[in-house]
C-alpha cells in the first residue's frame, strides 16, 4: 500500500484525502482483478473460435435459443423429441431455467441498446462474464467478514483459481457458469442479514436465493448451511437476528426451493 501511495503522489494525486486514496488504489485492484478474471477465460475463444463446447452446454445453448425465439410460456411447455431419445425431454419440468433466462434477459438488453449480438455469443461470454460479478461479490463478502485487505486478496485469488476457471471459461455454458455467483451473493447478503437484522437485507438474500435455486442444484449446500448458521445463533442466544432469519427462512427460502426445483 505504502509503493502505491507513492505511485498516487507520483502522478499528481497527491491532494486527495487518505481515504480517498485508499478508495482509489481498491477500485483499481478490484478493476484489474475483474478484468483478469474474464480475460483469463477467453483462451479458447482466442485460439480456436466463439463455439459452444461439451454436451450439457450445447443443450443449454438450444434451449436457450427457443427461449428467444419463442417466449418464456412455450419454453416451459416445450417437449424436446432432441433430447434423452427416444423419449424427449419435457423442459419446463427437468431444468433449471435460471441460466437460460439470465442469458435471455441480457441478449434482449443488449438488443434493446442497439447492440447487435447473436444469443450463441452470449451464451459464450455468460460465464466470464459472472466471473468478473463473482469477484466483486467475494471482495464485498470477505471485507464484511474481515476488511478491505482481505476482501481484496480473496478477489485475487477467486479471479484466478483453477477449479473455477475450469467451470468458467468461455463456451462452457452451463450452470455452475452464473451458479457460484449466485450462491457467494446469497452469502453476502445473509451476513449482512444477519449482522443487521434487517428485513431488507433479508428480503434480498431471499431474491438471491431464489435466483440461485432456479440456477443450480447446488443450492442445497445454502439450504443446510443456513440453518446451522440459525443453530449457531440461537445457541449463542442472538434472539434479535434468529427471529428475522428463522422468519425468512420459513416463510421465503423453503417455499422458493420447491417451486423452482426441477422434478
């Protein structure tokens, strides 16, 4: 911190504040870190071409398009005869949708900026795209538990850990692609529940629960965690924080996770 202070006063900033300097040279890792993060994911597309690759994936992809192309009610009605021949597939009932509407809300985003774009180069770019939100959600989520150094490092580090990159490069699109976004989040926001006693924080982890249920499987790692983190506070008799969690938990979380969960 002290060499990039001097770096700061090198190049003429030295008139701002120290918390603003601090502020500054934060940003400025988080930014590089993020953009380490999706640039660290393109080497495929860079040696090879923008495709989609491995099985799951591609059938992410089509679904995706008919998502697109036809709405949201005859994509939940639609019988794939593609898939898991010779008895097809009902898709409504047997996904989880959350990858391919996070995909479709940003096409039409783009498409509604004048921005054109094919939905497969979306589907390419989704996930190290989430990479980069995934490193701003690990320094939020580290700097609550620690601090700032801390959060930093740990967005470092989350940037650049193989078994991420592994579920993230460019063309991978499948679920665990926008999923570790999404459950890092949840956890964010159920710290910050928990240390506020907030309802609204509350009602955000709900939403990002309920974003991670329709995204992945994985959501039961949050759905036991939780309640042991619930355990914990009550045994520790945090009454306050217990009564909006165990509120939220019964009347959000549990519903949420029945009714997007794939049959």
């Amino acid at each position: 911190m002290t060499k990039a202070r001097s770096i700061l006063d090198a190049i003429g900033l030295s008139s701002l504040s120290q918390a603003k300097k601090e502020t500054l040279i934060q940003m400025t890792i988080l930014s590089v870190a993020c953009i380490l993060a999706f640039s660290a994911r393109l080497f495929s597309v860079l040696r090879f071409e923008s495709v989609i690759h491995e099985f799951d994936p591609y059938f992410n992809y089509r679904t995706t398009k008919h998502l697109v192309e036809n709405g949201y009610y005859d994509f939940h009605n639609w019988f794939d005869d593609r898939a898991w021949y010779p008895l097809g597939r009902i898709i409504g009932g047997t996904i989880y949708p959350g990858l391919m509407v996070t995909a479709s809300c940003l096409f039409n985003f783009l498409n509604f900026l004048n921005i054109t774009i094919d939905i497969r180069n979306v589907c390419v770019f989704l996930a190290p795209l989430f990479s980069s939100f995934t490193v701003i959600v690990v320094y939020f989520l580290t700097k609550e538990v620690k601090n700032a150094g801390a959060g930093l490092v740990a967005a470092s580090m989350i940037a650049i850990v193989p078994g991420y990159i592994s579920r993230s490069v460019a063309g991978s699109y499948d679920n665990e692609g926008i999923a570790i976004f999404c459950m890092l989040l949840t956890y964010y926001l159920w710290i910050k529940a928990t240390k506020t006693g907030s309802i609204s924080w509350s009602l955000l982890c709900a939403l990002a629960y309920f974003y991670m249920v329709s995204s992945w499987g994985g959501y039961v790692f949050l759905i036991n965690l939780i309640p042991l983190h619930v355990l914990t506070l009550m045994i520790t008799d945090d009454s306050r924080t217990v009564s909006t969690l165990l509120t939220l938990l019964r009347t959000v979380l549990e519903p949420s996770s029945q009714c997007r969960s794939p049959l």
